[in-house]
C-alpha cells in the first residue's frame, strides 16, 4: 500500500497544478476577451498589426517563450542573434524596419515584443 502511494500522490499533485494553472491561464484570456472597454497595452506582439506611426522604444525576446528556431536572426540579423539556445535582440536602433515587422509577424511562437 505505502508504494501505491509513492507513486499515486504525486501524480494527483502534478495533475492538480496543471489544472490549476490551465484555470488561470483561461480565466486571464476570457478576462482579456470580456473586457473590450479597456485600453489595450502598449505591447505588440506578431499578432497584433504594427502601423507606421506608432513610434516604439523596447524590444525584447521572451526567453521563457523562444524555442530557439532563428526565423528572426535570419529575417533579421540587424535586430537578432543567437545566444545559446534563444534568441536575443542586439540593436533597438530603428524598430520600425520592414525586416524587424517581419520577424515579429513571423516568429512561431510570438516571442518578440515591440513595446
């Protein structure tokens, strides 16, 4: 009996933090989609559309996010490389480049953020 539970007890405890954090996370999406009279953030993402004025300051990679392709540093080496497995900005000069719009709209995973 002590064995079956050796084994047992962490999976109900692995299962219950993944529900725990599925809840969460579509708790936060439906709150995002209900709340249509908030202003939307600053953040682009490359599901949002970037227009030709609005004027940027920040450009990230979210580390916890890219899963390393090199789409980016290949549409553009100017803003990207390749450090490790992630990539990671190496300019924040002119964040309204065709290339850097680019890569934002095709990165997989939508881990660029123009902000």
């Amino acid at each position: 009996m002590n064995n079956k539970l050796k084994i047992i007890l962490p999976v109900i405890l692995v299962s219950s933090a993944a529900f725990i954090i599925f809840q969460i996370k579509n708790n936060s999406n439906n709150n995002q989609q209900t709340n249509t009279n908030t202003p939307k953030s600053n953040k682009l993402t490359s599901t949002d559309q970037i227009t030709s004025n609005q004027i940027f300051q920040q450009l990230s990679v979210l580390p916890n996010r890219c899963r390393g392709c090199g789409k980016c540093v290949r549409i553009d080496p100017t803003h990207f490389e390749m450090q490790g497995r992630v990539a990671v900005v190496v300019s924040s000069q002119n964040l309204n480049s065709s290339n850097l719009k680019l890569a934002i709209n095709n990165c997989p995973v939508q881990a660029i953020v123009l902000e």
